[in-house]
C-alpha cells in the first residue's frame, strides 16, 4: 500500500486546471535566471532545475482518468505519447 497524505474529498478538483499548473512551473524553471553563484554550487543549482523541469513537465503532459476513486495519470515515457 503506498504511503501518502489522505486529503479529504474535495467538492471540486479540476484535474486539467492542476495538469496546467505543473506546465506553468516547468515554464518558469525553465525561464528561472541563474542566480549569481559559482563552481560546485552553481553545479548543484543547474542540476535541480533540470531535474524541477523533467518532473513538472512529466506530470504537465500526463494524461488522467478515475479508476476506483483513485486519480490515475498516465505519463508518456517516449516523447510523442
């Protein structure tokens, strides 16, 4: 069973509205200007912005459905879906 944070039933959860939501941070850690650090630092900086953008792009172009009252979303894994 996975572990997880249960969070009550919502009377209205718009699944397309939270999908663009995560497209809208990609962009942004895509367009996020490097701040003025140097060396390893800067390193570690770059890195998790690529890896920000790789998770919030993966969820932005998932594809959802509801399957036992569970929220499923399907992601593709080679590129064109």
């Amino acid at each position: 069973m996975p572990c997880g944070i249960m969070v009550p039933v919502m009377a209205k959860f718009d699944v397309d509205a939270m999908l663009e939501r995560f497209s809208q941070r990609a962009k942004a850690v895509r367009e996020r200007p490097l701040p003025p650090v140097a060396g390893e630092e800067r390193k570690k900086f770059i890195s998790q912005a690529e890896d920000d953008f790789t998770d919030f792009a993966l969820v932005a172009n998932a594809t959802w459905e509801i399957d036992d009252e569970f929220l499923v979303l399907k992601i593709p894994l080679q590129g064109g879906g």
